[in-house]
C-alpha cells in the first residue's frame, strides 16, 4: 500500500512518521489535484508553517509533483505513489481531471524520446480546454467572462 512506501521513504531517510504527514498524503490520495491553498484548507488543524514545510519535504523525497497549469502550479502525489496519469484542466472553471489510460500515448512518447537519443525519467501531459460543464455554459452562451489564457 502506498502509506507503507510512504512510511518506509520517511524512515529511511531520517524524517519522522507525524500525523500531520500523514494527514497530508491523505489528502492529496483524495484529490487529484491541488494548489498550496486548496491544500491548506483541507488541511485546517495544523498551522500554515507545518504545512508548507511538509509539502518542501515531500518534494524534496519526491513524494510530490508540482503541475504547472498556465499561471496556476497545483501539487499531486508522483508517480510512484499513484498510477500514472495524464490531466484534462478545464479554463473556465479551473478543475482538473485525470485521463483514462492510453498505453499508446505512453508508447509513443518513449520512442519519440528514445529516437532523439535521450533518457526519460518522468513526464507530465496537460491537455486544456472547457470541462462539459464550461462547455455547456459556453455554448449557451451564458458564459459572460473570457477564460483566463496563460
Ligand atoms: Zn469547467
Ligand atoms: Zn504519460
């Protein structure tokens, strides 16, 4: 399970098992995305401080990925405590989705990367665009104000 991994990375490198650790990969297990205030509010019985500097650890042990949504960064556990993934961010309202699998995109970005002869490590895809909702809301054309655009 992947509190056990977690677990096991703090042991090993010399950080202590906290609630307010724990709590917080709780938390990000449930969204699929999150800005640093979104977590902060999730989070309310720790003060502010404890938070940031577990999201800096967490980084730091690569528990986290940080998402770079236009202007907007959200964090999400990585890949080696989720399934990969890719996300669909919506421009309107800003909610991100996680994409069903697609092994052929996976593939096909390795062998793209392989034939320029580099390595990969990780990757993140975003794909941006108007949530049904949004869409609805478009086409209706209830939608008063312009998507914000990066
Ligand atoms: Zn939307
Ligand atoms: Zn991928």
């Amino acid at each position: 399970m992947e509190i056990r991994r977690l677990k096991s990375l703090l042991k090993k490198n010399k950080h202590y098992i906290t609630k307010p650790r724990l709590r917080l990969f709780a938390v990000l297990q449930k969204h699929p995305a999150l800005t640093v205030n979104q977590l902060i509010l999730l989070v309310p019985k720790h003060d502010q401080a404890t938070v940031y500097r577990n999201i800096a650890l967490f980084e730091e042990l690569g528990v986290i990925n940080r998402l770079r949504l236009g202007w907007l960064t959200k964090i999400e556990l990585s890949d080696i405590f989720q399934h990969h993934h890719h996300h669909f961010t919506c421009i309107n309202c800003g909610k991100v989705i996680t994409l069903p699998d697609q092994p052929a995109i996976e593939k096909n970005i390795k062998s793209m990367v392989d034939k320029q002869g580099f390595k990969a490590m990780d990757h993140q895809l975003e794909i941006r665009g108007y949530c049904p909702r949004c869409k609805e809301l478009k086409r209706t054309k209830s939608l008063q104000s312009e998507p914000v655009s990066s």
